[in-house]
C-alpha cells in the first residue's frame, strides 16, 4: 500500500467520510413544540435502529462503506473486478446512493419534529463525497497526489548512467514541466553544449539491435507492474511522483525497472511523463 496513490479527490473523500461518522453520533431529528422542555428530551441518532430503521443501513453505512471502496480502490490493479465493476465503481454507487437517501430525508422529516444535527451534517458529508468521485475524474487539480512527491529525485539502478541534458529527470537534466532552456523549444531536450541555438540536437544514439532508447518516465496514478513470464501477478507498484526506467518495449507496453532493480511490464502507458 502506498499513500502517494491517493490524489485530492481521495482526501475529499476521506475527509467527507469523516464529517459523516461523526454526525452519526448526533441529533438527526430535532423536536419542535417543546418549549423549556427540549433539553430534556433525549433525541436518538442515526445509530438507534429502534427509531430510525432506514437511516443506518442507507446514509450511514452506504457512504462510509462506499468512501472506503473508492479509497481501497486506488490500491489495486485496475483489472481487478468484482461482477465486472471496479471496487472504485462499487464505492461510487454507494455515495450516490447515500447522498440520495440523505436528501430523502429532507421530505421524510416526523411530524413534531425537525431537520436536527446529524441530518444537515449528513447531507453535506454525503454531498461532498459524491463530488469528490465525481470531479477527481475531471478536474486535475484534484488528480494531483495528496501527498507530495518531496524529498530527492530518485535514483538510478547501480551500472545505470544518468544522461544529462537528455533524458533523466535528475541533477543537471531537464525536469519535467520546467522551462526550456534557450534555443529548445518546449517539450524537447536542450542542446548540448557548443550547438548554435536554433539548431536541431543530435538524436540519441539507438540501442543495440533494436530502434528503442531508454528512457525515464513517471505515471500520472498508480499503476501495477506485472512480471515479465506474461502471468497476471504483480511484482510492484509504481507510484506517482516517482521516477522509473523504461528498459525495453513490447507493443503498446513498456519493460520498467525500479529503484531497487526489480523489472516488470507496464501494461497501461497511457498518460505517462517522460523525463
């Protein structure tokens, strides 16, 4: 398990999952035409099934169990299903379903008595898990991992040679997302030294025998890495915010190394950093 698999949208999950549990343990109901009397009332929460026999199983349980699908999916394979859906998926259907019945909740107030606590909390927790699901999807400041990468950049496999200026992503190479160098035009490897700006920079040399060069890339989530036999194990897991070596190519799939010299398959490319 590795935290920089979860993004922001995760943390909103998680956190709305919190608010949730909490408002449990609160008045859901509120009685009204009381007077002075009120304090002195004791008004159950969502937990007392004797009183309220849906709140439970479909507000409570539903979103805290789904929020903890959505938050466990992010450590498994994406070819991991159950019944042909994601656990993420599984976790998406139960928010929604939760913030459903907690806005039904709103029409199905007692008679004598009114929206308490627990219920308004609820709702808002239910909510903003929903749009945590939802949106992480499509808004990419919510893709951005909730833990931040820190700390030094990784490091190269022993006998593996850093290539400034081209591809690793370290000390005196081009880090991603930063400016071009002059005479390099964004998205492209800065000139070596002694090249007139303008013009174009020698191609690496290929491998032997075969057109790839490798090269260092990181994944925008996390994404399994298989073993090399073409079994459906995973040997690993790459995690966003960190730095592989892409050693061979087969297909659409890259063979990638990580720091500590194990290589797999990376299936899924889609998306990747290339340093």
């Amino acid at each position: 398990m590795n935290i920089r698999s979860l993004t922001r949208g995760d943390g909103v999950v998680i956190g709305a999952a919190v608010l949730l549990f909490i408002a449990s343990f609160l008045d859901f109901y509120s009685p009204d035409g009381c007077g002075s009397y009120c304090d002195k009332i004791d008004v159950p929460n969502a937990w007392d099934t004797d009183t309220y026999h849906i709140v439970l199983p479909s507000v409570i349980l539903a979103g805290l169990i789904g929020a903890g699908l959505v938050v466990a999916g992010r450590f498994q394979p994406e070819s991991r299903k159950i019944s042909g859906l994601t656990l993420g998926q599984w976790g998406a259907g139960l928010t929604v379903s939760a913030a459903w019945a907690s806005l039904w909740t709103l029409f199905t107030t007692p008679d004598g008595a009114s929206m308490g606590v627990g219920a308004i909390l609820s709702l808002l927790a239910t909510l903003a898990m929903v749009a945590g699901v939802v949106l992480t999807p499509r808004v990419p400041a919510l893709q951005a991992p909730l833990a931040g990468a820190g700390g030094p950049a990784a490091v190269p496999p022993y006998g593996a040679a850093p290539q400034p200026g081209y591809g690793y992503p370290g000390p005196g190479g081009a880090q991603p997302g930063a400016p071009a160098p002059y005479g390099a035009q964004p998205g492209q490897p800065a000139p070596p030294f002694g090249a007139q700006p303008g013009q174009p920079a020698p191609a690496p040399a290929p491998a032997a025998g075969s057109d790839f060069a490798p090269f260092w890339f990181a994944v925008p989530v996390a994404r399994p890495l298989y073993a090399e036999d073409g079994s459906s194990s995973t040997i690993a897991e790459l995690a966003p915010g960190t730095w592989y070596l892409a050693v061979e190519q087969r297909g659409q799939a890259l063979v990638a190394q990580t720091q500590d010299g194990r290589r797999g398959v990376l299936q899924d490319t889609t998306g990747i950093q290339r340093g």
